[in-house]
DNA sequence: TCCTTTACCGAACGATCGGTCAGATAGTCT
DNA sequence: AGACTATCTGACCGATCGTTCGGTAAAGGA
C-alpha cells in the first residue's frame, strides 16, 4: 500500500523510468527484430554501456517477457470492459473488434512485439499461451453472436474468428500514429468492411 | 536450352537437389525464425556438417534471398493469371484474393517467411519493396472496383486494401495443409466473408 | 564532511556466431 | 585400374553474443 510512495531519492539519479526505458527497448525489437537485437544495441540506444543497463534489467528475455506482457494485460482488459459483457453478442463482438483496434494503436509496438513471438523461450511460449486463451474467448463470442441469429450461420465460427481477427490483428503491419489514418477511423472502416462486407449496398 | 538436360553424372552423388534443400531450410526458418537460425541448425536439419553445407549454398543471406524470392514469384505469378486480366475488376479482385489464399498455402512456409522480413538486410529490403509493389497493384484493382461501381465507395480505398489483404495475410499465421480446412474452403469462406460481411443477410 | 545508496563504466568471461580451408571419401568415366 | 570430379568432413578463424564483476561517479542524509 505505501511501498511506491517512497518520495525519498536516495543515490544518484536514474536517466530513465523503467517505462521509460521498457519504450526504447520495444522500439529497437521493433526495428530489427527480438533475436537479431544485441544487448549492446539496446544499451546504445538509451545512451548507456552494456554494464550500465544490466544494472537496470536482469537480461535480454526478462525484457521479453515485460513487453509481450504489458500487450497481453492491455488486449485482455478489453475483454472486461462493461460493453464486451453486457448485451447482445454481435453488439459485444463489434465492441471487442473496435477496441481491439484501439489498443493495437496505442499500443502498438508492444502488440507488434506480441504478434511476432514465435515459442522459442518460455517467455515466447507464455505469451502464446495467452494469446490462445484470447483466442478462445473471441471464438466463443463469435459462436454466442451466430446462436442469437445475428451472424451468418454458414461460415465455421472458428473460421470466421480467424479471419475477422486476422484483419484486424493484420493492422500492425502498417497502422503508423502520425499516419494518414487516425486510429478510431481505422476502427470504423474494419467494422463497417467486417459486418457488411465490401460489395456496394443495394 | 541444352544446359539442363546434362545427365552425366560425375562425381559422388548429392544427398539433396537444391530445391529439397531448401525445403529444409525454410523449415527451420519458420519453426526458429530467421534471424535465431544458426548455420548449424541448418546444417544438422539437413544431416550433413556445417562445411558440407557450405559447399551446396554460398550463406546465409543467399538462402533468405532464395525463399522470398519464391513467395514473391508465386504471387506475381497470380497477377498475370487469365482471370487476373480479363473482366469486371470485382472480378479479377475477387479472383486475385482467392488465388492468393491458395498460393499462401501451396508455398505456406515460403510466403511466412516473406511476410516476417524486416528489412535489415539487402535481401530483406529487396523482398519489401517487391511486397510494395504487389500492394500497389492490389490496391489499383480495388480502385477500379470502386469507380466500376461494383466496390463501396465510402471507405478509403488504400485503407481497403490493406484491410482485406491483412485478413488473407492472416490466413498464414493458422493454416496448416493437413488442419481442418483444405485451402479452397478457406479462400471461399474469406471471400464470402469479405464481399458480403458476416452480418446475417436479410 | 563523511557515509550510504544508487547509477554508471571498462574489461573481460565462455559460448556461439557466420564462414574458410586442406584434405578425405565415394562415386562416374575412360 | 586409375584418373577425375563432386561431396563431404574436422579443425579452425575472428567477431560478436549474453552476461558478470570490480570499481568509480554522483547524489541525499547525517
């Protein structure tokens, strides 16, 4: 309760935050790649020596095992939130899916991180297992959105999961903040495009 | 047009022609990634050592170089295809989107490869500039779906694109030739998911 | 001022990286 | 059989990997 109240500084300064310096080192996984990153990249790129910044973190899987965690916390708040539990199932799914999109923005360059965990480390095969359990609970909100009748019945729900979240998880690829597209437009474009589909009306 | 029909055999006999070997090594690529791929996994895949392996592939990057290049081809290839051509441009994109589901999976660990390139290498660059090239064409046939009259015309057009192909994209992050759905019913399904959106008709 | 605490750094560790080389091996050709 | 040729191998190279350690610099508390 009053552990991080702590005001008194003592001993010298720190340059960065632990966020601070969580947001460096995602973006140099982002840039070249979790394994082709060395320690002494990410080091470079806070201005510290390789030494200094083992000070501040235990090792380069630790720093995995921190971003993957914070995209899963954030993806798996939406899931709680009062819109994806209350109401009709489509009304939730279309929640989800735009929320969805939301934290993939704000989030970005952790999400992008996530998305590209391929089960090497325990860390990797942790973040894997998280986004499965996500995957299974958009499943079945898609199935409970067919079983109410307000979604095509003639698709494999765990198909058509796939797809849909596939569109959408697809946007880290490109979605960039000072872009053209703002991230709520993004969002309303890929709900419209998903629910009705991209054949002119009438 | 003589040059490969040389069947005198001389010397002792390969284990592997070139193409079976990198079948092995695009494998390994997939399941360890690129960049955490050593030369000895390679290598040990393939059965022989780390110097007899040399002595079939100049390094590491030619084989990178050699993957991509495959997927990139095979995708083109598409785009020249009769039903690519020819007709409406709702047509031709519905044909395009289809083919590339079935590429995706004939050559699944080739285009997975070309979908995760970076860009730190010259290699690498090569395959994402190809990539933006093949965007663009996409992105010029759903444009001219839309001033054909048969594509909605109120969603930004580039945002479509990458919106639709994200979601084919997607399709190599799950599909697996012996899983539960052949390559037809999957390009089906997203189709009939994409043109006419998953909210119940009526 | 001196003490404690925290931040920072240079140098080095063993392991592994991509790549090389001189030669041994196992086939075909004459 | 012997020459020839492509295939394969163990030993090794310099560079870089993630990580550690002894020690120094800079701040607040006394």
């Amino acid at each position: 309760m009053d552990g991080d109240v702590n005001l008194a500084k003592r001993g010298r300064p720190a340059r960065y935050t632990p966020d601070e310096l969580l947001d460096v080192v995602v973006s140099v996984f982002i840039s070249r790649g979790y394994d082709a990153t060395s320690m002494d990249d990410l080091a470079r790129a806070t201005g510290l020596t390789k030494s200094s910044f083992y000070h501040h973190v235990s090792g380069k899987e630790e720093l995995l095992r921190r971003v993957v965690a914070r995209a899963v916390d954030a993806l798996f708040a939406v899931l709680v939130e009062p819109e994806s539990v209350d109401g009709r199932a489509v009304d939730r799914l279309e929640h989800v899916v735009r929320r969805s999109v939301d934290v993939l923005a704000a989030e970005l360059p952790y999400v992008t991180v996530l998305l590209r965990v391929r089960g090497n480390t325990a860390a990797e095969r942790w973040a894997l297992n998280r986004r499965r359990e996500f995957d299974r609970r958009l499943s079945a909100l898609v199935r409970a959105a067919i079983d109410e009748g307000d979604v095509r019945a003639d698709l494999d729900p765990a198909l058509l999961t796939r797809l849909l979240f596939g569109m959408v998880n697809g946007v880290a690829e490109w979605y960039r903040p000072n872009g053209a597209h703002r991230s709520s437009a993004v969002a309303d474009s890929l709900v419209r495009l998903a629910f009705d589909g991209l054949r002119r009306p009438g």
